[in-house]
C-alpha cells in the first residue's frame, strides 16, 4: 500500500503497479498453455502465498487466474491479489464464494469449508494454465460438480451424507442425477481420468494435481507439504524462467479485453482488465518455458468503474451470510 484517499465516501487505496494477469497471459498465449517448467515457477509462488495464509488462517476464497498478477511484464515474478472475499477461518463471512471453474465439491455441496479449498483452486489453476482452458468448465453448479465427478468419480457415501444441499446433486440412492449441458452433453462419472484431461505423461505434475483436486479436503495436499513434492522439488536447482524476446512484444494493447472468457463464465467478481493482449504469433511459450510479455504498455491501466462486477450478466445477486446483495 502506497497511499490512500476518500473518493465519493469510498475508500481507495492505492498500491504497487503490477502486470497482466494469469488469464490475461492464457489468452494472450492463444489458449495454448505454457511449459510445466514455467508453470512450477508459478505455483512455487503460489504455495507461499497459500503458507503465508495458513499462518494467519486466512482462506482467500477467490483463488482463479484473474486474481494472480505478474509483477513485471518480463519475469516471472507473482503476487496474489484481491482478499475482497477472503476470511479467517474460524470467521466465516460468506456462503456464496469462488469462481464456479475453481470452487471446490464441499463449497457446492453446502458443507463446512476452511483453507483446503483454496488448494483445490490452485490444481483447477494449474491444470488451465497447462492445458489454456479450465479443467472443469460447468455452466451451473450442477454440470461443475458433474465436471468434477467426469474425471474424479462418485465421491463416497460419507462425504455426500455431510452435504446440505446434496438433493439438488445426487437421488435418494446416492446416484448422482444425470445434468444435460447446453449442449445436449451428459456427462458420466468416472469415464476420464486426471492424465487424459490433461494430455500430459508428467507423472509428477499429474500427481501434484491430482492431491490438490481430492473430494476429502482433510485428505488434500496441503501448502507446506506441497513445497515438499517430487514436482516442486526437482525444478529449485534449475535455472528460473527467461522471457523469450521473440514472444516479449506487441503482446498488450491499450484497448481493455472485451467480452467473456468463456460462453458459460463463472458468475464471480471479474476486475477491470488493465490491458488486452494481442494475439501472439508463434506458439512458443509451452516449450520454451517464457512468459510472453511486453514491456510498458501493461502500464496504460485504467481505474475501476465498479468493485464487483460479474463476468456473466449484471445485476445477479450473491449471498452473505445473512445478507444478500446485488452486484451492480
């Protein structure tokens, strides 16, 4: 935080200039994904953020790649952005909370939620920024928990006896009820698994995944113990990601991204962009392990017209504990 002043009875605080953020480098990487080299360059980072928050027991509740921020358009550097939503854990404010893309199965399930499942954000994360698009893209929360159920499988009993909510998700035998997209797609439990979604043979990398995108969240992988892993591990003695030159310029435009990421987007809080990449036009970045950037007109940012706007439809409504609000 640099400074801080009153603007029509709202208090704006003003901080460090940062870069693109993580959606905003997919996009601008033609959806193509990025080298798991860079990728646990990020999540590195990622982890301490999540550490940093464990000590304070503060869950985030909004963990998704437009909420992660390079620090400079040419490096890899990261910091993790908008606490709007987050909360200690033994002081919980919301129900509603998380991008639908990122929430975890106890927050759409109604149960009792703690730090746990910020990590099931960051598999969800980890796994677009690998393969350029969310791993469970569902248009409702019904279709998300049958995304979820495609390549995880039924969860047990037990864990769907916790649930408040689990009638709008499974049949009185515990079968889950069957979700018809848009589409026409059903999807089937079960019939995908975490390596084919991915198209990766990374068995680490898989692995890694695999622990943070667990239905128990008492059994999930957890920040500290995540530093620890084989796929963490193995990259701290090489070399940390360079920017290729060759992707560095005319990435970012002056104009603001326009329209939403997605058909079906998640109906959670979007920030104003801050500049728009172009299209890039060699398909690099996976191998390479660089970040495609440029340097400088990240800096054309323009200021916020709304706190909370939604990337579907405005004017939906979310709900607090005992408050419901409308986003305007």
């Amino acid at each position: 935080m640099t400074d801080h002043f009153y603007f029509r009875n709202h208090l704006c605080i003003a901080m460090e200039l940062l870069s693109i953020n993580l959606y905003e480098l997919i996009k601008a990487n033609q959806f193509s994904g990025f080298s798991t080299t860079l990728i646990r360059r990020f999540t590195s980072q990622m982890l301490l953020s999540l550490v940093l928050m464990r000590q304070h027991r503060v869950v985030h509740c909004d963990l998704k790649p437009e909420n992660i921020l390079l620090r400079h358009p040419c490096k890899s550097g990261l910091k993790v952005i908008d606490f709007g939503s987050s909360c200690f854990e033994h002081e919980k404010i919301y129900t509603y909370i998380q991008s639908r893309f990122y929430r975890s199965p106890e927050v759409i399930l109604g149960m009792n939620y703690h730090m746990a499942i910020d990590m099931w954000s960051l598999g969800c994360i980890l796994a677009e920024l690998y393969t350029g698009f969310p791993i469970f893209p569902g248009e409702n929360e019904q279709e998300q928990l049958s995304c979820i159920m495609e390549v995880l499988g039924v969860p047990d009993k037990e864990f769907v006896n916790k649930s408040s909510r689990k009638r709008l998700f499974f049949e009185p035998n515990g079968a889950p009820r069957q979700v018809t997209n848009s589409k026409g797609r059903k999807r089937r439990p079960g019939t995908k698994t975490l390596s084919q979604v991915l198209r990766s043979n990374d068995e680490e990398f898989v692995d890694f995944i695999a622990k943070c995108l667990c239905w128990d969240p008492e059994r999930r992988l957890k920040p500290q113990n995540a530093l620890k892993h084989p796929f963490i591990v193995q990259g701290r003695q090489q070399m940390r990601p360079s920017i290729s030159s060759s992707t560095s310029k005319s990435l970012l435009s002056s104009s603001t991204l326009g329209g939403s990421r997605s058909k079906f987007a998640p109906e959670t809080p979007k920030k104003s962009q801050i500049g728009a990449p172009a299209p890039l036009t060699a398909r690099s970045a996976r191998t390479s392990g660089s970040v495609p950037t440029t340097p400088g007109s990240s800096h054309t940012s323009t200021l916020p017209t709304s706190t909370r706007s939604y990337r579907s439809t405005q004017g939906s409504s979310y709900t607090r504990i005992g408050v419901t609000a409308s986003a305007k």
